[in-house]
C-alpha cells in the first residue's frame, strides 16, 4: 500500500498531465499553426507576461484562502479557457484567453509545489529520510508523470493533422530558408510550410484538448486530500492586510540566494520558450512540415518524463550539482550544434535527436531548480515558488517577445549567455547550502496542535511553524 502523502502526489500529477496534454500540445503548435502576423507567438508572449503579473500577488492570497487543492482546480479551469480561444483563433479571442490563462498559470504552479513540499516534509518523518530527499523524490515522480504529457498532446495533434489531404513535399529553395544562417528572409517572408491544415481537423484537435482539460478539473476535485485545510482555515480566521499579502512575493528577494537564482531560473524560460517556439518553427516546420512537430515534441516529452523521475533518484545519492552540471553540458552541446546545423528531410533522425536531448537537460532544469527553491525557502513557499514562476516566466516573456524581429542566430547566442551566467551564478547558491544547510519543516508544523494541549505544550513541541 502507498501512503496516503504519496497518492495525493500521484492525483495532482496525474491531474497535470491531462491539463497539459491540451495546453502542452497548443504551446508547440502556436508558432507554426498560428503564425500569421505572429500571432501564436505574440500569445505565448500575453500568457507570461499575465504570468509575471498574477505572481506579484495572486498565489500566496488563493493558497492561503482557497488551499492549494482548490487554488489547483481554480486556476486549471483558466486553462481550458484558453483552450476555447484556440477553437476561433484570431487576436480578440486568443489575446483575452491568454491573459486569463496567465492569471492562473502562477497561483497553480505555486500551488503545486507548496503542496508537493507540504506532503514531502510530511513523509520524511515517517520514512525516516531528509525532507530534502523526499521532496526531491516527490517531484521527480511528478515531473515522469507530468512530463509525459508532452508526449499524448504531440501524439494527438500529429495522428489528426496527418490526415490533412494538403500535405505536399517542401522545394529545396525553401528548405534553404530553414535553420540559423538566413535571417532577413525569415522574418520578412513567411514561409509556406506551416500551412494550416483543414479546418474540421482543428476543431476535432482543439475540442479533444477541451474534454482532457475539463477531467483534469475533476480529477483534482474529486480525488486529492486537502492536506493544508488547517492553516487555510487559521488564515481566514485571523487575515493579514492585504498589502503584507501582496508584498510577500517581493520581501523574498531581500534573500540574496533568491537573487542569484535568477538568472537560473529565467534560463529555464528562454530553454523551454526555444524549443516550443523557434526549434519546432525554424527546423521541424520549415524542413518536415506542421504534421511532424508533434512527432518531434513527443521525444521530448518522453526523455524529459524519463529522466525527471531518474534523476528524481539519482539526486538523493549525487547531489544536485552533478545533475546541473549533466543538463548544462548537454544543453551547450546542442545550442552549439544547431548554430552549424542545416536542417534537410533526409536527414530526418537528427530532427528528433535534439528535442530527446533537451528533453534530458530540461529534466534538470525542472526537478531539481524546484526541489532547491523548495529546500532553500521551506518557510515562505508560497512567495518562493512565486517567485520562481515569476522570473521563469520573464525568460518565457522575452524570448517570446522578440521572436517575430531577431535572427534565429542572435536567439541562440542570447540563449547561450543566458547559459554561461547560469552556470557562473548557480553553484555560489549550492555551495553556500552545503556549507550551512537551511533546516526543513518537520511534521509538526503541518499539524494541528491548537486545543489538544496547553499553549505552553504546544510551544514546547512544535519545532517549527510556519507563520500564516
């Protein structure tokens, strides 16, 4: 039997992964199925940048009001949203639901990870292990079951658009177009090669995504234990102004680690933004065609999915920082390979090499980026894993912003400075933890101890509490 700390991990994973099996799956294809004057990308921007917004404020007033389980479902309900907006895309209808996809998108990660660390300092107690494994252990079980979505979403969208009867083979003179080198003719010629396919078959696509969307809602609903009632009970009993609410996200980043983190956790944005944006767009689109981008996402997403839980294990025996260091070298590798690289349908194997690899190294970015914000601010989770949606979805923001007016060589470039200053700021963080580790929350804070015993008792037993 599992425990009950591990079914409810498993419910919310489960749960992610039919959420983002719709929205995974609309993200790879905004820049090649809705790329008439950028406006896919111009989406993707609108969803980050609300992101950014909604994580100045939004997660630490739900999760202390709702709880985490139903500031889950709230904010997964923003997503399918969006999902309806891609049945009649166009600006009035895109632009709105991305915004409002944002808005939810910060209180729902944040969310998730304060109740993954909630449920991981819970157990380690009774598994007699450090907090900091089973959290470790805990996301990356999430991030295999979570990770796979990007496989059924890609798997989807490539069965229905490859009964598209309009699919022709690609000239050599647009073939010559595709991959870094030729910049003034991609931004200012739009490509034929990311026609979209007929019209019945993205109603039947985006109608799909809906219905797995709305059971993610109910699943979550139905199914996870509201392990943080206690407190959210507490909180609405006795608020804090509206203002300390508000300026929790910002009081975090007197914290220096916090602040050298950054430039990692904006990495993770521009990684993730390159390869839904310009990879599938520049490489798969122009050379394959639109049918293929799900075929490429799916090895992503099942390397990634892979890896998240492997690693998820392996860093309870090697640490962090070799894993760090596993995803940065994997990552240069490829940056570096698809600067020289001229993408061509006969060579049709490396056009699933490169998003398996990255697949790899965003394991990485994701597991253990979130298990040290969870290890390093066990007391302010909330405004931390804010925090980090927040600065992760500025990366998002920028790479997404300027896609539609720079060359793809100057996005690579970008993209590798981004990963030098990552590699240069992160291990000061990890070292500093090593020297003087952060202590975790133990079960008793997540307990109820109020009207059992004397407050002079419950001073004495509680060893740390985490101030509503």
């Amino acid at each position: 039997m599992i425990s009950r700390n591990t079914k409810n991990v498993l419910v919310v994973s489960i749960g992610f992964l039919s959420l983002f099996t719709a929205y995974g799956g609309l993200q790879s294809l905004q820049s090649s199925l809705n790329a008439e004057a950028g406006m896919g990308v111009a989406s993707l921007s609108v969803i980050y940048a609300s992101i950014i917004l909604s994580s100045m404020f939004l997660p630490p007033i739900l999760i202390k009001n709702l709880g985490c389980k139903w500031t889950i479902v709230v904010s997964m309900g923003c997503y399918v949203a969006y999902s309806f907006g891609n049945l009649s895309p166009g600006w009035y209808t895109l632009i709105p639901t991305s915004f409002i996809l944002g808005m939810g998108g910060s209180p729902l990660w944040s969310a998730k990870c304060a109740y993954l660390t909630i449920a991981g300092n819970l157990q380690a107690p009774k598994d007699n292990k450090k907090s900091a494994d089973v959290i470790n252990q805990y996301f990356g079980i999430f991030f295999l079951i979570f990770q796979s979505s990007a496989v059924w979403g890609n798997l989807m969208s490539s069965l229905i658009f490859g009964q598209d009867t309009n699919i022709a083979d690609i000239p050599e003179e647009d073939l010559q177009l595709c991959g870094a080198g030729t910049c003034e003719e991609i931004i200012f010629n739009s490509t034929s090669n990311s026609t979209r396919p007929e019209k019945k078959l993205i109603y039947t696509l985006v109608g799909s995504y809906i219905g797995v969307g709305v059971l993610a809602m109910i699943i979550v609903a139905v199914f996870l234990d509201n392990i943080d009632s206690e407190q959210t009970r507490e909180f609405r009993g006795n608020r804090e102004p509206f203002c300390s609410t508000f300026l929790a996200t910002f009081r975090l980043l007197k914290d220096w680690r916090l602040v050298t983190l950054i430039p990692l956790t904006m990495y993770s944005g521009f990684e993730q933004s390159f390869l839904s944006g310009e990879y599938t767009k520049n490489y798969v689109t122009c050379a394959l065609g639109i049918h293929f981008v799900g075929f490429a996402m799916i090895c992503f997403g099942a390397s990634n999915s892979l890896c998240s839980y492997g690693f998820g294990r392996l860093a309870e025996y090697t640490g962090r920082a070799p894993l760090f260091f596993i995803a940065a070298v994997t990552n240069l590798s490829c940056i570096l390979a698809l600067l020289f690289w001229k993408p061509h349908p006969d060579q049709l194997p490396v056009f699933f090499v490169f998003p398996a690899l990255w697949g790899l190294a965003d394991a990485v970015w994701q597991t253990q980026t979130n298990a040290l914000y969870g290890v390093l601010f066990p007391r302010d989770k909330e405004a931390a894993f804010a925090n980090y949606r927040m600065w992760e979805s500025l990366g998002f923001v920028i790479a997404f912003a300027y896609s539609n007016f720079i060359c793809l060589d100057f996005k690579i470039y970008i993209l590798l400075a981004m990963l030098v200053l990552t590699t240069v700021t992160y291990p000061i963080v990890e070292y500093h933890e090593w020297r003087n580790p952060t202590p975790p929350m133990e079960e008793g804070a997540y307990e109820q101890h109020s009207g059992n015993m004397p407050e002079a008792a419950m001073d004495k037993n509680v060893i740390a509490q985490t101030s509503l």
